[in-house]
C-alpha cells in the first residue's frame, strides 16, 4: 500500500531538498530524457521561476506529441450534498446548517437530460458527499445505471470505497474514479479533517491501491492547493503516480491541481498560489509523465483557462455546477464552492478553438466496454 511507501519520505526533509534546489539542478532536468522525482523537485522549486517560458515550450511539444492539440470536455454532476464529514474548507463540512439534498433517480435524469441539452457531452463526473448511508454503494450503482444511456464515459468523485465495491461499480457502467488525497501531510491532514470518514488518513490515501485492484480504467488525482506547501504536496503526488504506474500500469491517470475557492464555511487558505505557479506545476507535471491527463476545471479564471489550453492541458470542464440539482432540480441550492468561470460551455468550446485547439465531447465509446 502507498502509506508504507510515504513513510519513507520526510515532509520537512522534502520540503528542504525542493528549497536547495538551484538552476543548475533545473537545467539538468530539462536536459534530461527521462525524470526522476529528484528532477521534478526541481522542476516545481524557486529556482524554475526564471526558466518558465523553456517549460512552457517544453510543456507545450510533449503535449501536442502526445495528445495533439485536443481538449476534452467534461462536466460534473453532483448527485447529493449529504456528508458525514467535517473538513473545515468545505461547503458541505456536515456542520453548516441548509437542507441536505439526495437526487432521486428521477431528478438524477432530470439533470442528464438538461446537461444534453447544454452541449454535446459524453464524459460525465459523479460527484458526492461523503455519507454512506445516505448515498452507499447501491445509490452509486443505481446513479450510474441511471446515466448510462445519456452518456459514454462515467467517473466518480466519491467516498473511498473497498475494491469489491470499485470493481462491482465497473460492471454498472463506471469508467473512472477521481479522488483528492487534499493533503499528503500525515499530520497537518487530521486538522483539516477533524471527524467523519474522511478523518482516517491512511485509508483515503490507500483508496488508489484498491482502485487499480478493481480495475478501474482511470483513475484521477489531486491535492487542494491551499492547505500546505504546495511544493511539497504535489512532490508527493507525484510519488504517488510514481508507484500506481508501477504497480497498476494497465490504469491511465490524471492530475488536477485546484485551488481554493470560496466556500460557505469562509476558510481562508495557508498557501496562495500565483497564476505564474500553477503554469510553473501544469509544466512540471507534463515534463514528468509525458502520458498524465492534466485537467484545469472552473475553478480558474478563463484567461488563465484558454492559456494553459495550448500549453499542457488535456481537459476541461465547462458550465460546471456544484451545487446537487443545480442544472434543473434546485438550482439555487447552497454550491460545495464558488466556481470562476461562469461562460457557457458553447463560450469555452469557441474560446479554445481560437486559441488553435481542438475541443473533443467524447473519447470513449460504449462498443469498447
């Protein structure tokens, strides 16, 4: 499991390594043909500042080698706000007071049906509250078998489930599963999750293992920029996708680096992050794993959107809704945070077709299953 790999990796001794890194180092890296993590400390280290447009260059080749010039488009549909959980940056955090909302199977077609009639999308992200019986596994399956006929690819953003349940959900329609570990900081994560399922450290950050023993097809990853160094973080994420390569290399992946956003309980974030960093991270991770999907969701602005769209990313969402019901049941229900691009997604997909891209609804088709 990867809490017993993590164990061999000091956060402050890391966190010193990234600091001590010098242009030298990050010249290296760039001249290399193959990364190590030692060459991505470097990559997301102070000493990459002045090496930026290199990256971005660099970023952009590999990328369109790889990918071409496609964009992906997704959209997510949160399905309950129920949560047993109390993460103190989250507008679900179980303490906040409005009323809590479970979509019937009827209202979650309700909201496939006016999603279709948003734009063509085939790539659709379930998301929930953490609250097992509220929204278990048999909530999941019948969501999914639910949205199955309205769309081609179906991933999760859930409760970490046993792999049994992973691989029982592959069978109902389930292509991917994203997760955000949040933090790798084993004791800082307790802080920001003080209570509920989410609490138990080792059994989130191990979720990935059970996902590629279930044979999940993707599998996405993440941490909140915002709560610890990020330097530090996605260094261990990076490990992260280090090992699940390793260990479940028939699994494809993908990285999502969101920021903080405003959220009803007012957390205000420890880190903040320049737009300069996340292009500075979006490089670094494309220069390390050449094959990683990179997805940039509303959270961020447009203009730093349709930039980064030519320069690393691979996918995008658009016309996002995070409240649960938000495209048809309840529209004006209390969001799980504040999104920053509001355009259309017919507005994201003409702005990155200007920017030379080449915007794709579907990359995934039922006859594959």
């Amino acid at each position: 499991m990867f809490s017993e790999e993590l164990l061999k990796y000091d956060w402050d001794e890391t966190t010193a390594r990234i600091a001590a890194k010098t242009g030298a180092d990050v010249e290296r890296a760039l001249g290399k043909r193959r990364r190590d993590i030692d060459d991505f400390m470097a990559l997301v280290s102070p000493a990459a500042a002045p090496y930026l447009e290199r990256m971005a260059a660099m970023s952009r080749a590999l990328t369109q080698k790889r990918f071409g010039k496609v964009i992906s488009m997704y959209i997510p549909m949160y399905i309950t706000n129920s949560c047993t959980n109390s993460c103190v940056y989250c507008g679900f955090n179980r303490h906040n007071k409005f009323p809590r909302v479970v979509l019937t199977p009827a209202q979650i077609e309700a909201e496939c049906r006016a999603i279709r009639r948003l734009a063509p999308f085939e790539n659709l992200l379930l998301v929930t509250g953490e609250n097992p019986r509220a929204a278990g596994t048999d909530y999941l399956e019948q969501a999914l078998r639910v949205c199955r006929p309205y769309f081609n690819n179906l991933t999760m953003e859930v409760m970490p489930l046993p792999a049994e349940d992973y691989e029982r959900l592959t069978h109902s329609g389930l292509n991917g599963v994203v997760c955000f570990q949040e933090t790798y900081h084993r004791e800082r994560y307790k802080v920001y999750h003080p209570a509920g399922m989410k609490s138990n450290f080792e059994w989130r950050v191990n979720g990935f293992d059970r996902m590629g023993r279930a044979g999940v097809h993707k599998i996405g990853m993440g941490v909140l920029i915002g709560l610890e160094d990020w330097r530090t973080d996605v260094t261990m994420m990076a490990l992260h996708l280090q090992y699940l390569r390793k260990h479940y290399w028939r699994t494809r992946y993908s990285v999502n680096f969101p920021r903080m956003r405003p959220s009803e309980t007012g957390y205000q974030p420890n880190v903040v992050m320049t737009d300069r960093e996340l292009a500075q991270l979006t490089f670094a991770f494309r220069i390390f794993d050449e094959d990683v999907d990179i997805s940039v969701s509303t959270r961020e602005r447009p203009e730093f959107r349709n930039n980064i769209a030519t320069l690393g990313a691979t996918s995008m969402s658009a016309g996002s809704k995070t409240e649960p019901g938000g495209y048809e049941t309840y529209p004006q229900a209390l969001e799980q945070f504040a999104v920053s691009d509001e355009r259309t997604p017919a507005e994201v997909a003409e702005a990155l077709r200007k920017a030379g891209c080449e915007v794709v609804w579907k990359d995934w088709d039922k006859v594959f299953d």
